[in-house]
C-alpha cells in the first residue's frame, strides 16, 4: 500500500494511540536544502529585519506552491506580538497577503485558473476570503501591493509585494505582518503599504 511504502521510506510516520498519519523526518529532509540553499534568503534578511522591527511585527519572504505560499525566510521584531513562522512553513495563498500578491502578479489566464481551483477545492475558505481577494486584485494596479486585514486569523494584518526576483521557476514574495488590534486598515496602507509598495522589488 502506498501509505506502507511512505511510512518505510520515514516520510510518514504514524502514531498508533491516535491512529493518526504525520509527516516524517524523510519529507522535512527533502525539503530542507530548496530553503537553505535559496541564495536570497541571506541577501534579503537584514532588509527584512529592519521591516519587521520598524513595524513591531514580522517580514517574509517566500514562494507559491499550488493554493500554498511556503515561507522561506522571516524576521520578526525582538519587542512585537506576532509568532514567527518557521522556514518551510506553509500558509494559503487566499487568506494572506503574500498570497494575494502572488496571485495579482500572474497572467491572467493563470490567476483565473488558480482561483477556480481554490474555489472548487477549498469552498469554505473561498467564501471567507473572496472579498479581500477580490479587493487586493481591484486596487493591486494603483496600490502595487495587496492586502489582508484579517483573513489569516488570529487578528493579523498584513502587506503583500510580489518581485521579479526568482528562485528556479518561483517568483519570490514579501509579506509583512502586523498585529490587527494595533493597526486600522487606514493606517496599515498609510503606514506600511505605502513603504513597502515601495520596495525596489517588483
């Protein structure tokens, strides 16, 4: 059986009080070496650190994967809220700002293929999120960067800048989180969007 093979192999492994599947160390190792060895994860640090305490909140970078971004690299500030994702993390492309940014720089064929998929596969989360997806797409040519105010959970807001950057076939993305409950709407485009749509990586 395919599982069987997988659990042989250590990319499964199973815990038998639960009767539960979890990924094992064999997949972790696989992926391992793409975020050690993106070259601008290092380059790209000390700008995202300077962000991320600017803003008392965390800055990212990382790529799309399917309905996923995968978090490469993030920063976050020594004094603010927000948990730091740990490299190779993964988040959805509807509910986060670096995913709205992914999607409002593809083709346009691709992005309507993209978001019929996550509508067919992921209806719940395509409900919760299509306005703010529908929002940063419509301003994305004018603002140069999306938003989420809050789709993410756990009361984040965040900025999204997608850049002709590439590692492989993937574009890379930015992102920049900040607590929602110190932060309106008018001042996270005021104040962080207005910066970071800025950056020189589009």
């Amino acid at each position: 059986a395919p599982a069987r093979t997988l659990l042989e192999l250590g990319y499964l492994d199973h815990d038998g009080r639960i009767d539960r599947y979890f990924i094992g160390p064999s997949a972790v190792a696989l992926g391992y070496p793409y975020i050690v060895n993106t070259p601008l994860r290092l380059i790209a640090r000390p700008a995202l650190q300077g962000l991320a305490d600017r803003f008392q909140g965390a800055a990212s970078l990382g790529v799309a994967f399917g309905l996923q971004v995968v978090y490469l690299e993030t920063c976050a500030s020594g004094t603010g809220t927000l948990a730091r994702p740990d490299q190779g993390a993964t988040r959805s492309i509807a509910s986060t700002a670096m995913g709205r940014a992914w999607l409002a720089s593809l083709p346009a064929a691709e992005r309507k293929d993209t978001l019929a998929a996550l509508k067919r596969e992921r209806p719940d989360e395509w409900q919760r999120c299509h306005a703010g997806i529908n929002e940063s797409l419509a301003n994305f040519g004018k603002r140069g960067f999306a938003l989420n105010l809050g789709d993410a959970g756990y009361g984040i807001c965040g900025v999204g800048v997608p850049s002709r950057m590439r590692y492989g076939q993937r574009t890379l993305v930015f992102n920049c989180a900040v607590p929602g409950l110190q932060w309106s709407s008018r001042q996270l485009v005021a104040d962080i969007a207005a910066i970071y749509g800025k950056l020189n990586v589009r």
